[in-house]
C-alpha cells in the first residue's frame, strides 16, 4: 500500500454492504446513561455483539464469500469468531469451510463451529502454524482462503459496521474500536473518516501480547508471543507478510491504548451489571479503557461492543467479582 492512501473508498464500502445486506443483521447504537454520566459526554454503545453468530466478523467473510466464482470451498486460520463467522457465510452459500485453529482456542468456539457443519481442524501452537496448514489447503486442495483480516474483501465488509453507527450518530467525535490484526479497525475507521475526516479513532488492545502495538511501533510487523488472556479474540500475530491491515492502521489510527487483565474484566462487569449486556473480554476494551481513564473524551463517542463469544462459566466467575488469571491457570 502506498503512503498516505487508502485502499478502499465510500464506494467499496458501500457496495459490501449491499452484498451482505440479507446475510447479516443491522445492529443497534444505544445511548449508555451510566457511561455518558461517568466520562461527561454523550457515549454509545454498538451493539454488535448481537450479530449472527455472535461478532461483526460475519460481515467481512460473508462479504468475501459473496465475491467467489469457482472455489471447491473455503479455509481460513482463526482463533474462534472469524473461523465461525466463514462457517456460517459458506453453510449459506452451499460451500464446504474447512477452519484451522491453534490449540489455545476456547472449546465453546470450537464447538460452534463444529454445529455450523465446518470441519475444525486444531493444528500448530500458534495462529501463524494454523495459517501454514490453510495455506496448505489452498495449493493442495483447490479452498478459496478467507483470512481473518489481511484482506480488502474482509476489511470491506467490517466498515459496512462503521456505517451504520456513523449514520446512527452523525455527531460522533470518537470512536473505540477494539484492535488485533487490524482488518476491524481498518474498515471501520476507513468507512466513517471517509464521511466524517475529523472523527478520532482510538484503537484498544490487551497488554498481554498486543502485537498490533508492537508493531505501528516497529514500523514492521513483529511477532509477539501468544498469552493466555480474558481478550482471547485479539490474540495472534498481524501476519509476518501484513499487506494491508498495518498500513492502513497506521494511517487511521490516532491512538492505542493498552489494557491489563482486570481492567479488561470491569469492563465485562461494567457491560453486564450496568448495561445487561453480556460481551466477550475482546469486546469489553472500548469499556474498559473508559472506565480506566485511560482515554480522554472530548465529544460524543461510539464503543464498539464486537463479540459476546465467552464461556458462561468464565463469566458467572467474573461478574461476581473473580479476576481469574489465566496465566496461571493455562
Ligand atoms: C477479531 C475480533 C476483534 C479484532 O478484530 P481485528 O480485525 O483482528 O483487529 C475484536 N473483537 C472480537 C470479538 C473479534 O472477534
């Protein structure tokens, strides 16, 4: 990608959107009264938790699975909601979905999966040895690969999100978008600047391996090791050979904040005691970062609440107040 230009426009973000449109569930924004209290400005939740199959990430592998022609089927490596989220695209569409996952993947996303009729292939004990064997499939066996975030098709589809909350609230000034390899971040952000240039965006990732982080620093993308963390979705590296997600970040992104395990599970307390909505650790950051004063806010704001992908038990313990360390336990 080359410096200071985006790859994609209004236009493509558009056009995914009417692609996705009977696929995937147009999620609401609500006023949050307890948050907007707190930090003094008006703050909005997205709700999108409550999208098909439990996270946004439908958005981008339906929007990718509508633009094949002849593919024998599908593959991706996934840590759980992308993974779930091609299953379900490709279950529509007739197509076989093969999902390669590492071994630190949570059994309840393996199982959802597996329901959707995708054959789960647990292999490698990194996201990147789980991307070697789609790889694998790909040259092998004829699969279209979907990849989680390193895609335009992919990234396309995840503005579609920012659309609707830009259109939800015209006014925001702020934007806390939850970041890992950054394909979330990337079209939600490219979709709402393109309307609104001032908008800030804040991405927000768990201290505990935050290779995005690591690698807007480096200029390069970094591998980081992968730690058991309450933020299991935004675990995994930006890929070694990142061709659009860390550029485009880059250019969007104007600040990232870092957050420790029990700042991450106050914000699924916050969500669930304050708000009744039950959120996965990923999804609880844009939370958590304001609860943990860790962002400053200026105008009218939208969290992104991405996924509600958890373990039941993981959060009866922590809503009644246990900060379980997953380190420890693993
Ligand atoms: C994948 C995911 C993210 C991060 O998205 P990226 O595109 O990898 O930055 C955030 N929240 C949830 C629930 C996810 O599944």
């Amino acid at each position: 990608m080359a410096e200071g230009k985006l790859p994609l426009s209004r236009a493509d973000y558009e056009a995914a959107r009417a692609r996705i449109g009977e696929v995937i569930r147009c999620t609401p924004c609500d006023h949050s009264a307890s948050l907007s209290e707190g930090a003094g400005v008006p703050v909005w939740l997205k709700l999108e938790h409550h999208q098909h199959t439990g996270a946004f990430k439908l958005r981008g592998a339906a929007n990718a699975v509508a633009q094949l022609t002849d593919a024998a089927g599908v593959t991706t490596a996934s840590t759980g909601n992308h993974g779930r989220a091609l299953a379900y695209a490709a279950k529509r569409m007739g197509l076989r979905a093969v999902i390669c996952m590492s071994r630190l993947v949570l059994e309840n996303k393996l199982a959802a999966i597996r329901a959707l009729g995708a054959e789960a292939r647990v292999i490698g004990a990194s996201q990147d040895e789980a991307h070697e064997e789609a790889t694998r499939l790909v040259e092998q066996e004829g699969l279209a690969m979907v990849p989680p975030f390193d895609d335009l098709r992919v990234i396309a589809g995840q503005g579609t999100l920012g659309l609707e909350m830009i259109e939800d609230v015209p006014e925001v000034d702020t934007v806390l978008i939850p970041l890992s390899g950054g394909g979330l971040l990337a079209g939600v952000a490219g979709a709402m600047k393109a309307l609104r240039p001032s908008l800030r965006v804040i991405g927000i990732s768990m201290e505990r391996g935050a290779a995005m982080a690591a690698s807007l620093e480096a200029g390069r993308p970094v591998p980081v090791e992968e730690l058991p963390t309450l933020a299991d979705s935004l675990g995994g590296g930006v890929g070694l050979y990142n061709r659009y997600t860390l550029a485009m970040v880059r250019e969007l992104v104007d600040d990232v904040v870092l957050l420790s395990e029990a700042e991450i599970a106050e914000g699924i307390r916050h969500c669930y005691w304050q708000e009744r909505q039950i959120v996965e650790g990923a999804a609880a950051v844009g939370v958590a970062a304001i609860l943990a004063g860790k962002v400053g806010l200026r105008g009218p704001t939208c969290v992104l609440l991405s996924g509600g992908n958890i373990d039941m038990r993981l959060h009866a313990r922590i809503i009644a107040g246990d900060n379980p360390d997953l380190m420890q336990e693993a």
